[in-house]
C-alpha cells in the first residue's frame, strides 16, 4: 500500500470519528433536553393529581365544613358586632419639609410604644389631651404615600444626576426597594380609637412637635431667606433683560428706516433679530425659575405641610381583613379541614402500625 493510500485512509478515519462524536453529543444534548421536560411534566403531572386529591377530599367533607363555617362566622359576628368595643379610625396627610420626615416617624414611633405599653399619662402629656382620651388611642402609624407614577417620577429625577454608566447599575425595581421614607413627598398618619371624637385634637399636638425642633426651624429660616435673595435677583435680572430687549427693537426700528439698503443693513437687522430672540429666551427661562422659586416660598415656608387633617368625627372600621365574622368564617372552614386530615392521618398510622 502507497503513502499516499496510507495517508488518505487514515484521514477517511479521523473524519468518521469526528461525525461519531458530534453525533453523539447531539443524541447526549437531545436525551438531556428530552429528560428535562419529562421532569417538568412529572412535576405538573404530581402538582395536579394533588390538586384534584384535595378537591376530592372537600367535596366529601364539604357539609362539615359548610357548617364549621357558618358556626364560626356567627361566633365571629357576635364578637365583633356585640362583645367587641367600636373602634374609629381616622388619617392625616402631610408633606414635610428639610429632612423632617426622619422627627416624624420617630415621634410616631414615640407615641406607639407609649400606646403598646398602655402609658396612657405620658401618652396624654405628648399629645395634650386627656388621660381618658389617651386610653382610647389602640394604635398610631405612620406610612409614605405613594403610587406607582411618583416612583417612577422619582426615578426619572435621579437618574438624570448620574452617568451612564452608574445608571446601568440601579435599576428601577431596585431603586424602588431602597428608596428612603424622607425621599417620599406625602406620608400618611393613622390614629385607631375608641372615641371617634379625640381624632380632632391630635393634629395640632403632633405638627407642634416636629416644628419644636430648633434645627428645622433654622433650616427654614435659612431657605426661606435664600429663597427670597433668590426672587430679587430673577426679578432684577428680568428688568434688565426686559430694557435690552427694548432697546434692541429700537435699533432694529432705526435701521429699518434708513434710506439706503444693502448688504450691511440685511446683517445688522439679522444680527439684531438673533440676538432679541437669545434675550427672550433667557427672559423666559427665568421667568421659569421664578415660578419655581415662589412655588417653593409656597410650600417650603413651613416646616411640615398638612396636605389633609383628621376628620372631626372618626370612621367606623370596616376592613374585611380585620371583621371577625369574615375571619370566623373562614378560621371554622379551615379548623375543621385540618382536623379532619389529621384524623384521616392518623387513622392510616394506626393501620400502619397495625
């Protein structure tokens, strides 16, 4: 046999074994492929025979638990609308300012644990009413309000402060998880009581405390004098700004009435139209960050906002999730499902045992 042949066989082989290993690699590929969706057909296949299982188990116990239920809903109801003391609920909004949203939920913390641990006589001192009134309070919190479309305003805003690149390292939902309760605008008090009346009194008390505090107040007077340099300034700047303009219409006006037209004249009154419009613009654009300046004279000019105060006259508490007849209804259901399972359980253990 020549070398040649040699050689040409030899390759014929390494190219058969190179078409068996792909081959093989491919059939290897398929049987794992092929494995991972009978796995995930095994799991839905045992998730529903489950499923089907514990229907079958409610519908023959179905009249059991129809009446667990309705005993417990009636047990429930006569505990919440007989046993049970009335309790009113009211809310307040507001929008602090300078960082004191951080004294606010700290006195809100304040007063709830002096509610948890039923001081009712330093309750009423921190919020000046009566010890009576202080004893009807059943809880106090306090939470950002916020909705989607202030998030993704938020967002939007902080973005705009960062480069590329750190943008591509927070995203939205993350941003959204760590946003502070202080970067939020409005945030939302509510007071739960016995007496519906003593909502009306703790408004004034729990403003007066955060506005107490010396450092906001600094920090307001501070803002607020800035804030009126500020509009001085925009508005000195606009008078002049508003001379200029005038003053650029009359040459415009003079070098349109001269006899002799030309080249030169054509430039002057091009020149003098650019630069009246860069005027405008400038005019308007601090014409913008005046309006913004006393928006902010507006609503920064107290330490904290109140957006919307308590009600005269608390509500009645009506949340499904806090009714005990609804609860009753669904805890007798649920009771007696569990019992009759693990009865059934351990009468298969005894079997089993047996």
């Amino acid at each position: 046999m020549s070398k040649n042949e040699k050689h040409s066989k030899s390759k014929g082989d390494e190219i058969k074994e190179d078409d068996i290993d792909i081959g093989t690699l491919f059939t290897l590929i398929g049987k794992g492929i092929s494995s991972i969706f009978k796995f995930i057909a095994q799991v839905f296949q045992t998730l529903f025979h489950w499923v089907l299982l514990l229907i079958l188990f409610i519908r023959s116990n179905f009249r059991a638990m129809a009446l667990a239920a309705i005993i417990g809903g009636l047990l429930g109801g006569i505990y919440q609308y007989v046993l049970k003391e009335k309790q009113y609920e009211s809310s307040m909004t507001v929008e602090p300012n300078f960082g004191s949203a951080v004294q606010l939920y700290k006195n809100i913390d304040f007063y709830l644990s002096l509610v948890k641990q039923d001081d009712t006589e330093r309750l009423a001192s921190s919020l000046h009413i009566s010890p009576e009134e202080a004893k009807s309070i059943s809880w106090i919190e306090v939470e950002p309000y916020s909705n989607e479309n202030q998030l993704l305003i938020s967002y939007k805003n902080f973005i705009q402060s960062l480069d590329s690149n750190t943008v591509k390292l927070i995203d939205y939902e993350t941003f959204s998880e760590e946003l502070p309760i202080e970067s939020f605008q409005y945030h939302v008090i509510t007071v739960v009581a016995k007496d519906k009346f003593v909502f009306d009194k703790l408004g004034a008390p729990i403003i007066n405390s955060i506005i107490a505090n010396n450092y906001y107040d600094k920090v307001k007077t501070t803002a607020y004098s800035n804030l009126i340099t500020r509009k001085s300034a925009l508005e000195n700047s606009m008078l002049e700004l508003d001379s200029l303009r005038t003053l650029y219409k009359k040459v415009l006006l003079a070098e349109s009435e001269k006899e002799s037209a030309g080249t030169n004249i054509f430039m002057s009154e091009n020149y003098s139209r650019t630069k009246e419009i860069d005027l405008f613009d400038k005019y308007m654009f601090m014409n913008d960050q005046l309006i913004e300046v006393n928006e902010k004279l507006i609503t920064e000019n107290e330490v904290i906002n109140v957006v919307s105060s308590f009600n005269s006259i608390g509500m009645k508490m009506n949340k499904w999730h806090k009714n005990f007849a609804v609860l009753g209804f669904i805890g007798g259901a649920v009771f007696i499902l569990i019992f009759i399972g693990f009865r059934g359980l351990n009468k298969k253990l005894d079997e089993y045992v047996a």
